[in-house]
C-alpha cells in the first residue's frame, strides 16, 4: 500500500512525500492487522482528540454493502446541499479516494501535511498504517468545515480503529463470512463484532439479516440502550416497477446496479434521518440517481470493454466472498443470454465457496491473476477450486482475447484486482 502510492498516475512531489512519510510508519509496526484500539487512542490524545471535533458522524459496519451505504449516504446528503466527509478503504486506483473533504477528494498536499503532523506527534511509538491513515483522515476532518462525517469500518466493527468515534448513528448492512481468523468463524461471531459499532443511547439501522444475526445484532443494541431501526420494522423499502418505495415515499431506482442496492439505499436515508438530518423527497430522488461508487456492478466501456467482440458488455464488481457471491448469482440469473465470469482472487479468500455459488449461472470462467494484484491466488489454484472448470487466462487481457463470440462478461473476486481493472480499462 505505500510504495505503490510514488507510481500511482500523476504522482505529484507531495505524493512522494506521503509514500515516505506511510514507509516510515510501516516499519514502525509491519504488522499490516492488529485489531486493538489503544495505540490509536494514544496517538489521538496526542494529537488533541481529532476525532471529539467533527461533525455528525454516520458510522458503517457490514461484511457486503457499507461502501454501497456511504456512498448513497454521501450523494444523499450533498444533494441536500450538506458538506459532507468521507472516510473508506480500500481504495481501487488512487490513495485519495480514501478520504473526502466536504465533498472533494484530498489532495497529495492535504494528505502530506495530515502525515506531517501524525509522525511529528507519534514519533516513534507504535502505530500501524491504518491506525495512522485513520487519525490522518480524523485530523483533517477536524480542520474541514462540514455538516456530515460518513465513516465506514475498516475490518469488523468492535476493536477496528474507526470505533473511537462518537457517532450520530450507526448502520449494520448484510453480514457474511469474511475474515472468519480476525472476527470469528460463525455468522453470529462475525455479526457480534460487527455490533461492536453499537454505542450506548444512539440509534443503529439494519437492513436484513437471517434470524440468529439479528438477534445478536438486537441483543447488543438492548444491553447498550441503543434503539434498533430494523427493515421491515421500524423502516422499509421495496422495488417497484418503476424504481423503488422507502417509508411511503416513491423514489426512483439507485443509480447503482443491482436488486441489492434498494436495500442499501433504505440503509443510508433511515440513517441519515436517525442521525437527525431531514431530507426533502426531492432530494432523496436527485441523491440516490447521482450515487456512484466504482467496482459495484460497473459497466466498464472502455480499452478492456473495446477488446471484446462487437455487441458485448462488460461489467466489473469487486465481490470476494460467499455473500457477495450470493448477489452476484442474483444478478446473473436476471439477465437474459450468457455471461463470461473472469474470476481473480486475494489468497485469503474461500474460492471454492464463491465458485461453488458463481458458476452454474457462467457460461465459461476464465482464472485470471494480474501482476500488480496484492496477494493475488495463484490462477492454477482457483482452476483447482473449480474442479478444472475454469480455464487460465491468465491475465484479464489473455481472458478477454479467448472470447471470440458476443457476450456478457463480468470481472469479479477482489477489490485488489479491480483497481488493476480501472487502471487497464483507462490505458
């Protein structure tokens, strides 16, 4: 994460100046995950307690959709002319995507005097680079004019180092395994960690959750007095013929794609409204049409989308894990012809799991690693996953070459390789 940041696109002398600052950091501790939250703390009380000054706070948690959540939130919120923060990870492409100051991408400058001002503070205690890209973002929030902070959780919820935020409110969006050697290996573990966003007296939104998850989720709420805003109880929403209904009130569809993204959209207006924010219908309407958020069901169109053959689409989503898997089968199977699956994973991942759920709705798979992928599976492992479905690619371009007759392909399996997707589909 931090070398590559001195030969991402148009690296300026202030992005060289965050490359050096983020590999001092990491060799402070190279432990890229350690799920505790009292070196953070230090380092904020240190630093003045950044994060006691900001604006309403949205927290996110979940395994699928939180990035979905704040993004909706976000253009929500913007077109209710809010200023709003954002804070997210990872990033696909550039390492400013990260972080949003009152709506627009920090810039190499910003970033270089955040981290100027975290190691003049920290010298040299222990901190991890997320723990320092974290207090970074909460330093620069400080110092930001806004209305609005949208906060999404790093890895888990309870010891990630974003919980030392006061929120407004919180939101839990569908849970599924994921990280099961940091949060646990049951459903119920994972949402129990999750819930640890949960802070005494303030609201929390779900969307749905099988039965033993909401339970969990609601028995927390209950011990910390938290109310619970459960959909299909205290808020819901539903797709219509003509795009979708929250709470009574008729909006058109999300612009992102796919069936899930109502529900994700419900998600963020309950929340923006039990942090206490009244958005107009209007705004609703112009927010969730205006909504963007890269590798979620994004048509690509263009140097990879042009090499294949005349009357094809092809489409990207960064899902990696069985429920995400489960939304993408979703989608396959709404759309009409054949679909292509390019699949490229990170190493940790289950992809017997995501295979088993993908291909029967794949006309063909093709495993594809490309060079530049962090932790990429090798492209003979996840043919080996398949039970030798899978063809090598072994490259998205050595894929997209193989496919000779029109069809619908989709590039999924890691965020990791679908910012090496953008970064091809610019060239």
């Amino acid at each position: 994460m931090t070398n590559e940041l001195a030969r991402e696109p148009g690296a300026s002398a202030s992005r060289v100046r965050v490359s050096a600052a983020l590999e001092r950091l990491h060799s402070l501790y190279p432990k890229l995950i350690d799920l505790k939250l009292e070196r953070l703390e230090r380092l904020l009380g240190d630093l003045g307690h950044p994060e006691r000054q900001l604006p309403l706070v949205l927290h996110v948690a979940g395994t699928n959709g939180k990035g979905s959540v704040c993004a909706l939130a976000r253009a929500v919120a913007e077109a209710a002319g809010l200023r709003v923060h954002v804070f997210t990870s990872p990033h696909l492409v550039r390492f400013n995507e990260r972080i949003r100051l009152a709506g627009k991408l920090v810039t190499d400058e910003q970033l270089a005097e955040a981290l100027d001002a975290i190691e003049a503070v920290n010298g040299p205690q222990q901190i991890t680079v997320f723990e320092a890209i974290t207090a970074a973002a909460f330093w620069l929030f400080a110092r930001t004019p806004a209305d609005l902070c949208i906060v999404e959780v790093g890895l888990g919820g309870r010891l990630d180092a974003t919980n030392v935020l006061p929120p407004a409110a919180c939101a839990i969006t569908s849970i599924s395994l994921d990280h099961q050697d940091f949060l646990g290996g049951t459903l119920e573990a994972i949402a129990a960690e999750k819930a640890g966003i949960i802070k005494p007296g303030i609201p929390v939104v779900t969307g749905f959750h099988p039965p033993e998850v909401l339970a969990r989720i609601a028995a927390i709420a209950a011990e910390k007095g938290a109310p619970l805003l459960r959909w299909g109880h205290e808020w819901n929403t539903e797709p219509t013929a003509t795009g979708m209904v929250f709470d009574g009130i008729a909006l058109p569809s999300p612009a992102l794609a796919g069936a899930h993204q109502v529900e994700n959209a419900g998600i963020a207006l309950a929340a923006l409204r039990a942090a206490g924010f009244t958005i107009s219908p209007e705004a609703m309407a112009k927010g969730l049409q205006a909504a963007e958020w890269p590798a979620r069901m994004q048509r690509l169109r263009g140097a990879l989308a042009k090499a294949l053959p005349e009357g094809s689409e092809l489409w990207l989503d960064g899902a990696h894990n069985p429920g995400g898997a489960e939304v993408l089968a979703a989608q396959l199977a709404s759309w009409n012809g054949p679909t292509t699956l390019i699949l490229g994973m990170k190493q940790s991942k289950d992809v017997s799991e995501v295979l088993r759920i993908l291909t029967p709705r794949a006309a063909a798979v093709y495993a594809v690693a490309e060079p530049e992928q962090h932790l990429a599976l090798p492209v003979d492992a996840i043919i080996e996953a398949s039970g030798g479905i899978a063809k090598p690619g072994p490259d998205i371009r050595g894929a997209l070459a193989q496919i000779t007759a029109p069809t619908r392909a989709l590039i999924c399996g890691s965020l990791y390789l679908a910012g090496e997707v953008l970064k091809l589909d610019e060239a």
